[in-house]
C-alpha cells in the first residue's frame, strides 16, 4: 500500500507524541525479553507492524500504530510481582488496556487489538482483525528476536536500539 506524505506525517506525529510521553516513558523500567525493557520491545514492534501492514490494502495504520505502542502498557514487572507472574501471559493484555484508556483515548478497534495480541498463547481471544493480526505479528516476530538475542550484545548496543526506534520511519 502507497501512502502519502500527509498520512506518513501524521503516524510519524502519533508516533513522536508517544515517544515523548512521560507515562509512555514509565515503560522503560519494565523489563522484557532476556535484558531488553517494554518501551523499546514496543516501539521496535509499532515499527514493525507499520512495515508490515504497508503490504496490505486498506487497513488502519493509526490503530495499528497505536495498539502496537501499547499492546504491552501493563506498568508491572511480572518477575518480581509473584501473585501477577502465574497468569500474565493471559491476562496482561486486560491490563495494558485498563491502563491505556486512563491514560489515552483510545478506540475500541485499539483495545481489541491490544486484547488478542498475544494469541496463539491466549488462543481464546482470536485476533478477529486484519489490523490485530498484523500487530500480533509484528509482536511476535519482535519478541522472537529479543528471546535469540544475548542481554550481553543488548547492554552493548542499548543506545542503538534508542536511536533505531527514534523514529517511525527512517530517514
């Protein structure tokens, strides 16, 4: 799918809003796959995802962009949180979306995303969406990466991964 510039300008600008929030920025302490933390997993799967759906005709990049930034906004470490740790697999997309929608406004076809994102795992909650599949995709292929990668090449190259997620698109 061709976009415009216009339309590349204003994912680029939900984008660059997210980036910069400091509730967003809370992600950064949560930590993810083998040394890697939520806010970097998340933002390198909203890039993703955005790749990914520019194959498809006419899907929604704005949901997809935003489901994929927030598909992990639980704000908890599981590790630590012993009562959270058995059943987060499940039940973390709930939460990501409770506390998303405190925080932002966001649409029900987000939510659902957010919902089904980590099904097959979850395989009650079926992505029902073009959009949701193509985010649980990205996630996926994101999260798969980050298990393969060492936490030694991770802390060697964490200022690179920043730089690689500064933007939306490259330039």
């Amino acid at each position: 799918m061709k976009i415009s510039e216009e339309v590349k300008q204003e994912l680029e600008s939900i984008y660059q809003r997210f980036f910069h929030d400091e509730k967003v920025q809370r992600m950064k302490v949560i930590a993810m796959h083998r040394g890697c933390n939520c806010f970097i997993h998340s933002f390198r799967v909203a890039r993703r995802a955005i790749k990914n759906a520019l194959r498809h005709k006419s899907v929604n990049l704005k949901n997809i962009l935003i489901a994929s930034i927030l598909h992990d906004y639980y704000l908890y470490d599981w590790r630590v949180d012993r009562a959270r740790k058995k059943h987060h697999t499940a039940n973390h997309p709930k939460i990501a979306i409770e506390n998303a929608s405190k925080d932002f406004e966001i649409g029900e076809e987000v939510k659902a995303i957010i919902d089904s994102h980590m099904w097959p795992m979850n395989f009650k909650i079926f992505p029902k969406t073009k959009e949701a599949r193509i985010t649980g995709m990205a996630d996926t292929m994101v999260a798969t990466r980050e298990v393969l990668t060492s936490i030694a090449h991770k802390k060697k190259r964490l200022d690179n991964y920043y730089k690689e997620i500064e933007f939306l698109f490259d330039k």
